[in-house]
C-alpha cells in the first residue's frame, strides 16, 4: 500500500477541509440546537459538486477515487456528524449503488442529477422488523402489468424526507426468504409514497431521519434495479460503501475532539498550569491520538481494495466497528477534558458526545460487524465470499 497521498488527494482534502470550517463549522451548533437539516450548507455542497466525488466523469461525478472520497468525508465529519451523514447517504448507499448496478440508462438519468444534487437520495432497507435482520423484508412487491404495486413501511431511513429518490426493497415472495428481496428506484413523488421525520433523536439533530410508507406505490418495472430477487445483494454491496463513509467520519470525529481539546487544554489552567500539562489529560489525548491514527490506515486499507476493485467486505466492517469504537471513547475524553463546559453544547464535545453513538448502531451495528469479522475468522462464513483471513487481506493490501 503507498502511504503518499497523490496531488489529488491532497488537493480534496484541502479544500473540502477550507469549506468545511469556512461553511458548515459555524453553523453547526445552531443547526443541531434548531434540530434542522441546513439547506443553505447542503445547496453549497451541491454547488462544489462534492456529493459526486467518486462518481466517474462520465456520470457528471469529480471523478476521485475511494481515498479522495474517504479523506473528504473525514474532513466534513471532524466538524459536524449530521453533514457527513448526507454524503454517507447520497454517495455512498445510492449513487455508488446505482453505479455498480444500475443500467446504463439509470445511470445516465439519475447519477448526473444525485452529483449536483438536484435528486437527492435514501437507502429505504430497514423496516420495523427487519434491522439487524435485513434479509427478513416485510414490503411487498406485487407485479401488476409492467409495473410493481410496493406497500410496507420502512424506519430510521436518513434522508428520508428530503430525499426526491428513494432505493426501496421490497420482497416478491417472502417463500424465498433473502433470495425474493428486490429493489426498486422509487420517485417519492409518486402516490402511495409518503414519509414522515422522526423527532427527538439523541443526536444527529441537523439532519434527516424518517419513517416511508408505501401504500400500493406503483412503480414502472424498468426501475427495478438489478433483477427479481438481487436486493439482498444490492443492499449489502451498498453497505460496504455506507459503511466505509461511516469509518471514515468516525475517524473525523476523533480528529475533531483532538483538535478541540488541544486548543482547550492549553488554555484551561487548573493548579497553576494549562491542564495539557497535567498527566491523566495528556493519556485521554494520546489514546484519541493513537486511535485516529490506527482508524484512518483501516479505512484507507478499505479504500484501497476499493480501487483495486476487490471485495472488502471484511476489511470495510473490521474499519467501521474499530472508527466507530475510537469515536465514542474519543468523544466521551473529550467530554472529560473539557469537564462542566463539555456538559454544555456551548462547545462541539458535547455534539459530538451525543453524535458518535449512531456510529455503532447505523449502517450495521457493533455487533453485526463482530459477526461478520468473527464469523470470517471462524470459517464458518467469508465475509468476502471466499476465505481471505486478516493475515492474507493485509497481504493483499500491501501490494
Ligand atoms: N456483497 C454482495 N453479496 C453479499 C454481501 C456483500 N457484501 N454480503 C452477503 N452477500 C450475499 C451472500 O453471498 C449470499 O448470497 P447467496 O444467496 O448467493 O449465497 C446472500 O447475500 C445472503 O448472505 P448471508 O447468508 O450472509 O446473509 P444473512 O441473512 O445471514 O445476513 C448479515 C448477514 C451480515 C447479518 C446482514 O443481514 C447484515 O449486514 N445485517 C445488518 C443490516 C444493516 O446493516 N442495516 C443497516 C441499514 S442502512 C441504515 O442504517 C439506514 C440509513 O438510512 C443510514
């Protein structure tokens, strides 16, 4: 693996690191106290076609590959969770979904309109019943003429009121267990299509959450994306980018509580000296240190079989539960460090205290990924398809 960022990598990161203190920083704050998702931030996003950062040229995207995507969404992330949520969403589950199995005419419709913006995309997998356990789709698919009747619900779907397209997936014969699963690009204009924000969430306040309904939603056949019965696969081919966005933020949330409490702890005197001078101070930072250094060779190890093209499913899952561990224990130091005013949102810690704990639950949670490494580890199911084991993935990685 290199470990020299190319000119381009460089060149995204930097900028995407100037817009986000210039433009997302300040409002930050306010956005998550209003509890409202900022159209003026996300409408500048559109504008720096940010959001198309790893969609080819050819598709209107910058053309970046998965390290530049991974540096940019650590970059929004190290100042606000509920920003890079969008990108995790937009980018990651549906344009990049889109991308790997749409067709060509999917493709030409919808990824130039996802890259500015102008369509803004949801991941509709999760149902009441059917979290951890996705294979488990109560949505029905009804095939009636060239079309598909869709009715269930679907819950805890970012983006979900904002977005204009929705990927829904929805079982044609609940008989065949994940192997009916199909999934549908869905106009959320379209009738029987409605969804509903979700209020009162621990955090990610500046950003969507909702509930779809879906009540005999009719949907032409040729927006099926896939065929009959590759949902399943679909959906967990989107999980390996999410997921990968989500490591990725995570690891800017630990640089962001690193950056906010070396500032304060050499400002804060207690006993005669700035508390960075202080041993038990010095330890919380060192591990936050350590732990953002070791997440972002995970995540950037991801990226890297993602360039390569190969399967990274293992890798993708051993970064997320590893960042998303690092960015609670960061966040709730540096609570700690900050003592009485991290208690307050009158600085970013306490945000980021209450934003890192959806990084183990969203996107498969902590113990899904335990499963997933520890079942690779165990033989009993490759998290790759086919048995790589860790020793023989970092090979691979280190090419
Ligand atoms: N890529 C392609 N195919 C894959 C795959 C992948 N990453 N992972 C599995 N598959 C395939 C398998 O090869 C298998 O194919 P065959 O039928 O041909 O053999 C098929 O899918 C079924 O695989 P499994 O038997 O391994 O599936 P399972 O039912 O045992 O589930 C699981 C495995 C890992 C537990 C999975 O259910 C899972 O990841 N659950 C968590 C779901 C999740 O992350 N939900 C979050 C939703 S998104 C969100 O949070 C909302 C939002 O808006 C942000």
């Amino acid at each position: 693996m290199d470990f020299d960022f190319t000119p381009d990598q460089l060149a995204i990161r930097k900028h995407m690191r100037e817009f986000a203190d210039r433009e997302i920083a300040p409002k930050a704050q306010a956005n998550d106290r209003a509890c409202e998702f900022d159209w003026d931030i996300a409408k500048k996003i559109f504008k720096e076609g940010f959001l198309g950062c790893p969609i080819p040229e050819e598709y209107g995207g910058l053309g970046y590959d998965y390290i530049a995507y991974g540096l940019m969404t650590e970059e929004v992330n190290r100042v606000c969770s509920s920003t890079r949520t969008l990108f995790s969403v937009q980018t990651s589950l549906v344009a990049l979904t889109i991308l790997k199995w749409g067709t060509e005419e999917q493709k030409r419709h919808l990824l130039p309109k996802m890259c500015t913006g102008e369509f803004i995309g949801c991941f509709g997998l999760t149902e009441p019943e059917a979290g951890s356990d996705a294979a488990n789709q109560q949505t029905r698919a009804v095939k009636d003429g060239d079309s598909y009747l869709l009715s269930g619900q679907k819950v805890w779907i970012s983006c979900g009121s904002i977005a204009t397209h929705a990927l829904v997936f929805a079982t044609v014969d609940p008989s065949l267990g994940h192997k009916g699963i199909t999934c549908f690009v869905v106009d959320t204009k379209t009738p029987g299509f409605s969804a509903q924000s979700i209020k009162g969430k621990l955090g990610l306040r500046a950003s969507d959450t909702s509930s779809l309904f879906l009540d005999e939603c009719r949907v032409p056949a040729e927006n099926m994306l896939g065929k009959v019965g590759d949902g399943f696969k679909i959906a967990m081919s989107a999980l390996d980018n999410g997921r990968f966005s989500v490591a990725a933020g995570a690891v800017g949330l630990v640089q962001g509580c690193i950056d906010q409490c070396s500032t304060y702890a050499m400002q804060r005197i207690t006993m005669g000296k700035p508390i960075g001078e202080h041993q038990q101070v010095q330890a919380m930072i060192a591990d936050m240190v350590a732990d953002c250094e070791a997440g972002r060779l995970l995540y950037l190890r991801a990226a890297h079989l993602k360039n390569k093209g190969v399967r990274n499913t293992l890798e993708t899952s051993i970064a997320k539960l590893f960042c998303g561990e690092a960015a609670n224990k960061a966040a709730h130091n540096a609570v700690q460090i900050f003592g009485g005013y991290g208690y307050s949102d009158e600085y970013p810690v306490e945000r980021y205290f209450r934003d890192a704990k959806v990084l183990n639950i969203y996107e498969g949670t902590r113990e899904i990924q335990k499963i997933i490494i520890a079942q690779d580890a165990l033989g009993i199911r490759y998290a790759n398809g086919t048995k790589t084991g860790a020793p023989t993935a970092l090979a691979g990685a280190c090419v």
